[in-house]
C-alpha cells in the first residue's frame, strides 16, 4: 500500500481502481459517515486494509477511532458508505471476523469461567444448542495457553486482573479461527507482560497469513508494532506504511495542538524514522 494522504481538492480514485481495492482488501471502507446526535463522529472516510498485515488505526480522543471499527461491523449504524470484507459484503462474511471489544465495555461481573468465555468464541460451530465436546474444550484451552492464561481456565472471569481478562478475550477471538481481527484499544490499562503476549500473539497471526486491525493510542509503539497506519480526525488524515504515513506532517494534521511536547518526546527512537519530531 502506497502511503495516501486525504485528499481536499483532488481527484478521486476510478471506479474500477476502488472495485479493484475493495475486491482485494480484508476490510475496504467506502465513504462511511457516522453521527451521534447532529454531530459526524466518522465522516466519509475511506479506508483499505493491506491483507496479512499489522494495521494501526491512530488519532486523538475522540477522533472517531473506536466508532469507525464498530460502524464497520455493524455495531453501530452508519448514515451512509459500505463495507467489504474479504470482496464481499460484511453479512456474508461474519464468521472470518473476530473483535475484541473494549475491556471498559464488558460486563465482568457476569458468572462465568474463563473457558466459557473461551468457548463463546465456537458459537458458531456450537450454535445455540450445541454439545461441547472435549474437542471443544480442547480447542479453548490451547487458545488460552497461546495466551498465558491455561492455569486460569476454571477461574471466574470477574476474578482475573484488568490484564488478564484483555488475554482471555484475544483466546476467545483465537478459537473463531478467523481471518480477519479487529481489536478496539487492546493495550490500554494492562501491564506490561500482558502487553508483550498481546503483540506477540498478533505477530504470530499475522505470521500466518492473518490480518490485524487495531485501534491504538500508543504513538510510541507504533513503529515497533505495526506494518500499516491509519491516521484518523473524524475524516482521513493518511494511510499507508509506517514508515510513510507516520510523518511528524501527517500527526500534526491528525492532532494539531493536541499533539503536547511530552507526547512527542515520548515517541524516542521512533521519531528518527519518521522525519524526526
């Protein structure tokens, strides 16, 4: 992906080159707008993951970042655009999506065990009334062990640390065994050991031909993690390589003043490779 910087005045992409891109891309967005109230959270903006790559999707608070991954799956209602998965509409292609959710937005006093939350994951082979076998339970567990938290299988979820429980919910997207992942903020408030089995178990997915998207606050980290970025202000900013689309050009547009002097200090060794904040 060649990196592409919001256009203001100039000419849009050819019809045939967005069917070609939407047709090729895990995930292609067209024109997405999204209000809450009178107010555009999205505004029509364009977007087009690189298949078997590490997608960051970054911006200031309240950028539309969270509600451009839930519009793109349907959890929120958009006023207009479309979404393709895979070169096909999102309903027909749920089942090679996994999302992880926000850690703040589940409701971790519910009764239930680590493994079940696991096995949530298999509804889809399950359905509604499905035996869960001991391949099943066999299945979960070794999601749980490629994330650290096999011992925990039998624990009560609302008793795992914040940590924790983020892992248990990247086993449950593991064990859909899909083609495509979508995290919403997936190292925000956990440790650091948890944020390091966190990447390596994306790494390895996309060492397996998988594609990641993830919403992410960490400007410092993105180098380091990510493959592709996606700068976001309620409309595009830019998207492409890091080593493109991660500009000190591109994060001003994206931040303006909100980009503070710590925040930038912070990027360290990062901010040699991408035009030196």
């Amino acid at each position: 992906m060649a990196v592409e910087l919001a256009r203001e005045n100039g000419a849009p992409a050819s019809d045939a080159e967005n069917r070609r891109d939407m047709d090729q891309s895990p995930l292609a967005i067209r024109g997405l707008t999204v209000t809450y109230g009178e107010k555009p959270a999205v505004f029509s903006v364009d977007m087009t993951v690189d298949p078997g790559k590490m997608t960051a999707i970054i911006g200031p608070n309240g950028a539309g970042k969270s509600t451009l991954l839930k519009a793109a799956l349907g959890v929120v209602p958009p006023v207009s655009g479309r979404v393709q998965v895979l070169g096909k509409p999102l309903d027909s292609q749920r089942a090679r999506i996994a999302y992880v959710p926000q850690r703040a937005s589940v409701d971790w006093d519910f009764p239930t065990r680590v493994i079940d939350v696991v096995m949530m994951g298999l509804y889809r082979e399950l359905g509604l009334l499905g035996r869960i076998t001991g391949r099943h339970r066999a299945t979960a567990l070794d999601c749980l062990n490629r994330v650290g938290m096999g011992d925990f299988a039998n624990r009560q979820i609302g008793q795992l640390s914040g940590g924790q429980q983020q892992r248990v919910f990247l086993a449950r997207a593991l064990a859909q065994g899909a083609d495509l992942y979508l995290l919403d903020e997936p190292f925000a408030g956990v440790d650091a050991a948890t944020e390091k089995a966190i990447i390596a178990v994306l790494k390895q997915l996309r060492a397996e031909g998988k594609t990641v998207v993830v919403v992410h606050h960490d400007l410092a980290t993105v180098a380091e993690y990510f493959d592709n970025v996606f700068l976001i202000n309620t409309r595009k900013v830019a998207e492409g390589p890091v080593a493109d689309a991660f500009t000190a050009e591109t994060l001003q547009t994206a931040y303006g003043g909100r980009l503070a002097t710590a925040q930038v200090d912070q990027l360290g060794t990062a901010a040699q490779s991408v035009g030196g904040l």
